[in-house]
C-alpha cells in the first residue's frame, strides 16, 4: 500500500520570523523527511521531463538543494546564480530592485551559450523579483527560459504575475496567510 505524502504538512510555518508580522515556511523539514524530499524533487522532474533542457540554474540559496537534486534526476547539467562577488571566475550580473533597496545577481560569463534551453529552480515564489532577474540574466546571454521551479508559492505575493511568459510549477501553494 503507497503512502500518499503530503508536501505542505512537511512544510514548518514560524510565525514572525524574521520580523513581526511574516509567517516564515521552513523547508529544512522536508528536506529532513527523505519521501517527502524525494516526492518534491520527483514531482517537480516530471512536470519538465518532457521538455528539452540543457541545464538546471539554481537560485542561492535554497535553490541550489532543489536545482541540483532536480538537475541530477533529469540529466542535465547545474549552474549555480549567486550573490555578487561569489563566484571566482569571471561573472555576468543583473542589479534589481527589493523592497527596500537593491541586489546584484552574478552568473558566471562563460556558463550558458545561446540556444542553451534553462529551466530555474528555487525553493519558494514570493514576489517574483528574484526569479525575474534571473531570467533577466539568462535571456541576456542568449539562452531560452523552458520554465521555472518551485516547491513553495506565496500565492498572495502575486510572484507569477513577474513570471507569466514562462511554463511555471509549484507543488504546494500558500494562501492569505
């Protein structure tokens, strides 16, 4: 008899983390739990195992855990986008606005050629900002988008809005919390 594992009860929630008012979701659980890890990462494959994909980029830093497990199971090669200054070789990199303030995202400059087809890992969407930047930093090298990945979606942070010209999953989608 199959288990049926449900990804958000392995999901932590920590209200007020890290400032009054945020209800943080806390994925060290479910990497924890090795079927419910195993089920995200299978789960998230299967949804792109039809597509033609040259490489997994991972978002640091979550997205890494999910972008090189997902990068494995589907045969294909893992680039890690990192925060400036992080990487050693030469880098490509895009600034992008935060709430408050901005960030700068690096790639490294020889990592994706033009026609490379990526498809994006991370943990979780909330605003959508990051992952648009990484896309940004993609499609500036000439690559193509085959989608984006995620375990989490903050659905009330309108993140997908930031993302709609591309294929787009979530396993487990948080509402009005």
């Amino acid at each position: 008899m199959k288990t049926r594992i449900d990804l958000a009860k392995s999901i932590r929630s920590i209200p007020d983390f890290p400032k009054p008012g945020i209800l943080f979701r806390d994925i060290t659980t479910l990497l924890q739990d090795k079927k419910a890890f195993k089920k995200a990462v299978d789960s998230l494959a299967k949804k792109f195992s039809g597509e033609k994909i040259d490489y997994v980029v991972g978002v640091e830093a979550r997205g890494f855990i999910f972008g090189g497990a997902l990068a494995t199971k589907l045969n294909v090669g893992f680039i890690p986008v990192r925060k400036k200054g992080k990487l050693p070789w030469k880098t490509k990199g895009v600034t992008y606005n935060l709430e408050y303030g901005t960030d700068t995202l690096e790639i490294h400059a020889d990592a994706l050629k033009p026609r490379d087809r990526v498809l994006i890992a991370d943990d979780l969407l909330a605003t959508g900002g990051t992952v648009r930047a990484v896309a940004d930093l993609v499609e500036a090298q000439g690559s193509k988008i085959a989608g984006c990945a995620f375990v989490i979606e903050l659905v009330d942070l309108k993140g997908r809005d930031k993302l709609k010209k591309y294929p787009l999953v979530s396993l487990v989608k948080f509402e009005g919390e």
